[in-house]
C-alpha cells in the first residue's frame, strides 16, 4: 500500500535526480511549474525559524506568524490549496490565524506548535501523521491546519517522514503516526497509530527528532536513545536490530541536541562537539568516509558547534561562532559550498553568513536564518522561496511573500 501512495513522488525524484546531472543552473530543476505570480513580492521577511520538507519549507517569523513555500500537492503548505505537479517559489501565510512558536516540516506533511502551546498539523495524512484521529486513503490529506486530538499541551512538535512526536508541557514524549518499525516508541510495531502515545520509558524528554523511520531523543539528563528502524545502524546501538522503545545509544557520552536523518543521525555533545551514525552515503557522516557505522564517531575538525541538522544524504551544522558547515551528497547543490561534489568531510558554505539555525532537508535543500533574521536557501530549485525554479549551489535569499 505505500508503495501505492508514494508512486507520485517517485517521478519527482527520478526529475530531481536528472536534472540535478547536469551541468549549470537550469530554471527546471524543481518538482513541476511555478504557480503564477499574481503580483510583485513585498520585503523579505524576519524569520526567527525555518524547517525543510521533501519538498517544501516553511519558517515562523517574529511575530508568530507561519510561512510556507515549494510543493503542495498534498496541502503541505496549510494555505488552503492543493496543487499538483506545481510549485510555490515565494513565502505563502499559513491560512487560521495562528500564532506559531515553531514549525516542523516531515517529508509532506507540516506541524506547528502555537503560542497557547497547541499542535496543530496538515498535509499528507495517509499514516495519521496528522494526529487527528484519521489515516487512510478516506482522510488522504488535509490542506489547513488541524489541532492534534487529545487537548494536551505540549513545549515542542517534530514532523519525520511520515510520523510526528511531541513533548508535553511535563516533559512526556508522545508520537503518532506510521509505526510499522516501532518509530512511535510504545513498544509495538506494524500498527499506525493516528492519535498520540506515549513513548514508553517515563523519561523526561529535553529534545526529540524525526528521521525517515526512525526517532531519537535526548532526555533532561543529556542521554541520548533512539527507536524504529535500525537497518543501517541509525539508532546507534551497535547493531541493526529494529527497536520499538527508546534504547540508549551507545558510548556514554552526554548529548544536548540530536537530529534524526533518513537513515542516519548526528549529535551535539555538551563537550559542542558533533557525531554521527548510520548510514554514510556520499559521506553523509562528515567522518572522512563513505562506511556505515552502527556507534557515533566523531564529524572530524573538532570544529564546535552549536547544533547539527541531519537531512536525507547530507548534513549540515552551525559552529558557536554561527558558521554554516555541511557535508555527504551534493547532486543538487544541497550543501551550499558553491559546487555538486559530494565531500565526506564538513565544507564551509559559499557565502559567509552569520547563523542561529540550519535545517537540512529530507530530500536535497537546505535552508538556514541568519542572525539578522533573514532566511537563506539552496539546492533543489523550486523549493528555495527565492521566486525561481532555479536549482542553486549557494546560499540565496528567500523574497517576500507575494500581495
């Protein structure tokens, strides 16, 4: 049956795959037509976040207001439309008039976490990713946003590919959505689960992430697990054992900021060093290397950082001195060092910016904003908010959003 659902995307990604072969910087490097400009674009706006899908972005500005751009046709932008086979390339306000502390964006689907401290999600809902009681082919997708069932509260939201976790308000982890390797954490697996569970254990959560299939967490007490699938050792446990409860991940080192890739998942210790295990595509590790590792090993340079953002084949990460590093694959320019070469190793972006965040993408972008509020993207053409569906290899401005 996911085949069936996602026989859509494959198309996609076999065009960005081509497309991004060649040479230059073509306009048709995005996943379908831009949407008509039906007037000029206003000033840039101030992002304090931003999050990178599959195939769409969306970032929260200064004053709680929610953003989206790229793919739609799934209504992952939340403006109330559904667009197949075309493209946002500017900003488009979220529709409902919520104020947004944060926003999450999975593979085609998006969460936000409110100013009341609510959850709300839309977009792809075939797993019940969405938390809104439904899944199936019956409750496809959803195009605006929906509150998660249950009237919790909750202090952060984490979309992954096609499941979601939250933390509560008292520090309880709860996930819902497509579990078939135990990625919701209540210690089963084959079962969705379209309203939240909680995450077994009764630990205290700081910080969770998303990843393909797979989730982490890193508790109050800065120790770091993992659960779902394990199949290139991305739980970090030393072995490939799938998981369908936290276990820790191996080492004993203590952690204060984890990201769950597609098939890999790096860290921040509270030493500000970072690691990486699981799956090393293209060097996707920042190791030196192109070999799996089923326990962290160290992103070489011994460069500190203040946190890492693990995409689908890439990785990228800002220092404590805000410098933007990113490494693995770079067939569409995803890791913003001016080029399409893979590099195993970190690799300094083209245009230097000072950073608060970088958010690799589960596909092939990246966005970051910078310390003036302003949000840059690259890669993927089509999905960088800049107005164009040229694919991109540096960091480039996303425009205002459109009258």
């Amino acid at each position: 049956m996911r085949s069936e659902v996602i026989s859509s995307q494959v198309l996609a990604f076999a065009l960005i795959a081509a497309l991004g072969c060649r040479d230059g910087g073509e306009s048709l490097t995005g996943p379908g037509a831009a949407v008509p400009d039906g007037a000029a674009a206003t000033a840039p706006l101030a992002f304090v976040q931003v999050s990178t899908g599959a195939f769409h972005s969306c970032g929260v500005t200064g004053d709680g207001r929610a953003y989206c751009w790229g793919g739609n046709d799934k209504g992952q932008l939340g403006d109330g439309a559904t667009l197949f086979n075309a493209t946002r390339t500017t900003p488009k306000a979220v529709v409902g008039g919520l104020r947004f502390r944060h926003v999450s964006a999975g593979h085609e689907h998006t969460c936000g976490l409110t100013t009341e401290n609510r959850v709300y999600c839309w977009g792809l809902n075939f797993w019940g990713q969405l938390g809104n009681g439904t899944e199936g082919s019956d409750h496809f997708q959803v195009s605006t946003p929906a509150e998660v069932v249950g009237a919790r509260r909750f202090r952060q939201v984490r979309a992954g590919y096609s499941h979601t976790c939250a933390i509560t308000m008292t520090y309880a982890a709860f996930c819902w959505g497509e579990n078939i390797y135990g990625q919701v954490g209540d210690g089963t697996s084959g079962v969705n689960r379209p309203v939240p569970v909680r995450v077994l254990g009764g630990l205290a959560w700081a910080q969770l992430t998303g990843g393909g299939e797979h989730t982490c967490g890193v508790t109050r007490t800065d120790r770091l697990y993992c659960w779902g699938w394990n199949e290139h050792g991305q739980l970090g446990n030393g072995n490939t054992a799938n998981r369908s409860r936290p276990t820790q991940v191996s080492g004993g080192r203590a952690f204060r900021q984890v990201e769950a890739g597609g098939e890999h998942t790096c860290a921040v210790t509270t030493g500000d060093l970072a690691y990486c295990w699981g799956r090393n595509f293209q060097g996707a590790l920042g190791d030196g290397t192109v070999s799996d590792r089923l326990t962290p090993g160290a992103v070489v340079g011994l460069r500190r950082f203040a946190h890492v953002s693990a995409g689908a084949n890439h990785t990228c990460g800002v220092t404590l001195s805000g410098k933007g590093y990113c490494w693995g694959l770079n067939g569409s320019g995803q890791l913003g060092d001016g080029t399409l070469v893979s590099r195993p190793r970190p690799v300094s972006l083209a245009v230097s910016l000072s950073l608060r965040q970088i958010m690799a993408s589960n596909m092939a972008h990246t966005c970051a904003v910078t310390t003036s509020n302003r949000a840059y993207c690259w890669g993927t053409g089509g999905l960088l908010g800049d107005g164009t569906l040229t694919r991109r290899p540096f960091p480039t401005a996303v425009v205002g959003p459109e009258d």
